[in-house]
C-alpha cells in the first residue's frame, strides 16, 4: 500500500516574459507548475527573478510598472492576467513578500487581523483564523500585544506568514523566507511550512 497524493495541477506559469517600463526585459521562457498540496521550490541567485515570478503570478507587479507581455499564467484552470491582487487573494493565492513586511506600528495581532480584509465573514470565523495562526505560531500568542516593529526578524516572519493564512489561501507564494534569518529559525520556520502544507494542504511556490 501506498499514499496517493494528489497531482492535480493548482497553478500553471507557461513560458511567460515579464518587461518593466514598456522597455526592460527582465524574464523570458518562465514555465513551472505547482500541483494542488504541494510544495514547489523556484532556486536562484540574486536577481535571477523569483521575486518577478511570484509577483507576476500575484498580479503585484503592475504597482512597479511591470507587465506580463507573452506566455499565460492559470490558477485552478482560469487565466489571471485580468485580475487584480484582491481578486487574486480572494481565488486563494497570497504572496508572502521577501524582507518581512509588517506594520511596524501595529501590533501583532492588528497585523494578522489586516490579513482576513478580503474574507466577509463574522467575528467567530476571524477568531477562528486567529487562533489557527496562533496554534502554528505559540510565539505569537505570547506577542500578541506587541508592536511588529519591536519584534524580532524571525517574529516578522512569522506575524507576515501568519498574516497570510489569515486569509485562508490554497496556495501561498513565499518569497525567500529565511533572508537574514539565524538557521534555527529558518529551520523553525521551514518546520511550520511543512506542517501547513501537510495538515491544512496549503500549496507552497517557494522562492530562495
């Protein structure tokens, strides 16, 4: 006997150029697929373009002058290219983005709380979400009250991750997430990514 993991494909980049200001090529010939509960890595130098990848799939690269000019990218068999990153959150793709982006005046839990924006739901399903971040990360429980800017790096990371999962995405693209982290954290970190990906099938594009 064996475990049949599905192999569904999730999300479909096919061959895509990406251009910066009607002018700079910066991406071309992009293919990669991440099959639903899975976890697919993207490994590069720096600036090698996994940072372009994920935010042409996110739709975060028009905010930067950036288009996506040929190839097609589809999520659960629909085409992206029209939808704006609301839209793409609300489908269940979120980007956690690279540098541990985080409200610094703004405590933790108003940090996870701005992450549940697109979900129109009631304050128990918000709370519930709350305590699923909280579950994976005790270390923010005990911060909770504390302000994101007086955090630790490794503490950022998780209140960006864990503001991510606020949203209760399928697929989640994270974007090098051990950047100037100590290894014990990076291996805590990678730890929880393993555990969202195994008990709650969230699908990882990784980026490092």
């Amino acid at each position: 006997m064996f475990d049949e993991k599905s192999t569904e494909t999730i999300l479909d980049v096919k061959n895509i150029e990406v251009v910066y200001n009607n002018i700079i090529l910066v991406l071309r010939g992009v293919s990669l697929t991440v099959e639903k509960g899975g976890i697919t890595a993207l490994l590069g130098g720096n600036g090698a373009g996994k940072s372009t990848t994920l935010k042409s799939i996110s739709n975060l690269l028009r905010s930067e002058r950036g288009e996506v000019t040929k190839g097609l990218i589809k999520y659960k068999g629909d085409k992206t290219g029209e939808l704006n990153p609301a839209d793409m959150v609300r489908m269940g793709v979120i980007q956690v983005m690279e540098g541990r982006h985080c409200f610094e005046h703004l405590t933790v839990e108003e940090n996870l709380l701005t992450g549940a924006y697109t979900r129109k739901v009631g304050r128990a399903e918000i709370q519930q979400g709350l305590e699923l971040v909280y579950n994976y990360f005790p270390r923010l429980r005990e911060r909770r009250k504390s302000l994101a800017g007086y955090t630790s790096g490794g503490e950022q990371q998780m209140v960006a991750i864990g503001r991510a999962l606020m949203s209760v995405p399928e697929t989640i693209l994270l974007d090098e997430p051990s950047m100037g982290l100590a290894p014990q954290l990076v291996e805590e970190i990678f730890e929880i990514v393993k555990q969202l990906n195994e008990k709650e099938n969230v699908s990882f594009l990784l980026a490092e």
